[in-house]
C-alpha cells in the first residue's frame, strides 16, 4: 500500500470499490451490459455538460497529483484509471 496508512480514507475506498466490484461481477450478462451503457451514459452527459473554463480546472487525484479534465478525460477513456 505505499504512503497509505490503514486508517487512510483512500484504502479504506479502495477495499469497499474492489468488494463492490467482485460481487457485481456476479450478475447475469445482460445486466453487466446493461450497467456499462447507463454508465458510458451518463459519463458522456457529464463531460459534455462541463464548460469551457471547467475544462482546465485542476483537481487533485487520490495519488496527489493533480490534472486537469482535459488531460484526465482522454486517460480514462483509453482505460487506465490513474487516482
């Protein structure tokens, strides 16, 4: 776990994500695709919904670093989910 500390909110996050994860991952197909359009949804409604200035905002991940939507958009849609 690096920097975190067990009393650190951010691991205490992590673990409760990747629990919701794994029993998520137990539901039928057609659910799981179902989830993932809803959320390509309404990811697309929030970005497009961001004005201009919003774009170039900073915003300080949970690794500390910070990025702006602009550069963090493009990472998240290739796949890899820095923060």
């Amino acid at each position: 776990m690096g920097a975190y500390r067990c009393g650190d909110p951010a691991v205490r996050e992590h673990g409760r994500r990747a629990a919701e994860i794994e029993a998520g991952a137990r539901r039928p197909v057609a659910e799981l695709v179902a989830d993932v359009r809803a959320t390509a949804a309404r990811f697309e409604e929030a970005v497009r919904a961001l004005p201009p200035a919003a774009w170039h905002a900073e915003v300080r991940m949970r690794t500390g670093e910070w990025r702006t939507p602009a550069t963090l958009v493009p990472t998240r849609l290739r796949g890899s989910a820095p923060g």
